[in-house]
C-alpha cells in the first residue's frame, strides 16, 4: 500500500479484503497531519490485524518520522535500513525528491546517493533483495504527464548495480502499474486514497505482484 493521505477506513477495508502475512506501505500516511495522526493510523491497522508491517516516510509525512519505529507493535520503519523477513533482505528508502512544494521530507540526488550508500553496506550478496521506496527509481512508474519522470536517478543507478527482485513505490498518483528495470520489478500500487493496492506472491525465491482495486462504493 502507498499514499494513503487519511483515508485510513480504506486502508483498513483492504487489510479485510484480503490475506496475507505481511504489510508494506510505501509512505503518505497522511497529508502533513502531525505525528499523533499517524501513530493513530498505525494503531489502527494494528488493531485490524497481527500481521508486521514494514513502512518508509513519504514526503507528505511528519519528518519525526523518519527517526521512529514502532517495534512493540511489529510496525517496523525501514527507512535507510536492510532488514531480513526469513530469506529476503528488505530495503527502505523513504521521502520524496525536491520539489516547488516544499514538502515535509524531501532529499536531492546527492543525499539519496548517501542513502543508497548506507544501504548498499548493509546488504548481502547471497540473499534475494526487495527494496520500498516512496519515490519511484527514474524513468519508470514516475510519470507526472507524458514524457515527464520525476523519480531518482540515484535509486535508478541502484536498482540497476543491486538488482533486486522488485522494488515497491508510490508517491506518483498518477503513474499507477508495473514495469522493469533489467529483470527487476517495479510496482506502483497506486494511491490507496484512490482504493489502489497490490499483492505480492513470494515464492521459491519468484515474486508476481497484482494490480488491485477496492469497489468504488
């Protein structure tokens, strides 16, 4: 899930919709609500279900965020960080890039570069990779308009060095879908303010992800 911008009664409509051992939410939990709101949020999708979660910050987020977990609820923060879920190495790049906007937690090439180093210390060559970021690597599910990308170059470059098996993204409502980089896949689920969610099938080291949607109503 990505970009749930307090619609939180859809998020929690996707939580019983569907089965599953584990969240990923790619950032926006809120449009620059304070931290109480989202710690709300996350109580929330805890008390819908057991299942951890994994999360970045977006860019519409509080930047408190990005320094807090949430582990005694097991609704973990993997912002520059590697974590292992069993046999997979799960990375996290939260934040969007810089914009007219002046949003909450943005970060220019040079300082996703200095994420993606931290990372990149921290994975292991022997493991399947998936990384969750809120800005979409560039040239891929990052489209504004036609012609216009706006993701990062920096996570591009690490998507190509890295090869993970998918990255997760948001923060782009409009460039909801499924692409590749190489042999990875790139997912944006699309906003789930708009009802917009993925599933992803892990298995034997494979992953399919689906495109879905809640009913309108």
């Amino acid at each position: 899930m990505s970009d749930i911008h307090d619609r939180i009664e859809k998020a929690l409509r996707i939580l019983k919709r569907e089965d599953f051992d584990a969240i990923i939410i790619c950032g926006d939990f809120t449009y620059f609500r304070p931290l109480p709101k989202v710690i709300d949020y996350i109580n929330s999708i805890r008390n819908s279900t057991s299942a951890p979660a994994y999360f970045v910050p977006g860019n519409c987020d509080p930047e408190e965020l990005l320094e807090l977990g949430f582990e005694d609820k097991k609704f973990y923060n993997i912002h520059r960080k590697v974590i292992k879920i069993r046999n997979i190495q799960v990375a996290g790049i939260g934040g969007g890039g810089i914009s007219p906007f002046n949003t909450n937690i943005e970060f220019n090439e040079d300082e996703f570069t200095e994420i993606v180093d931290d990372i990149k210390r921290e994975i292991r060559a022997n493991l399947p990779l998936i990384v969750v970021t809120h800005l979409p690597p560039h040239n891929t599910v990052d489209f504004v308009s036609p012609g216009k990308p706006i993701g990062s170059r920096a996570i591009r470059i690490f998507a190509e060095e890295a090869k993970p098996m998918a990255i997760f993204s948001g923060h782009v409502h409009e460039s909801r879908g499924i692409t590749r980089i190489g042999e990875t896949i790139v997912a944006n689920p699309g906003p789930v303010m708009r009802g917009y969610y993925a599933v992803a099938n892990l298995e034997n080291n494979r992953i399919s992800i689906e495109l879905k949607a809640l009913a309108s109503k």
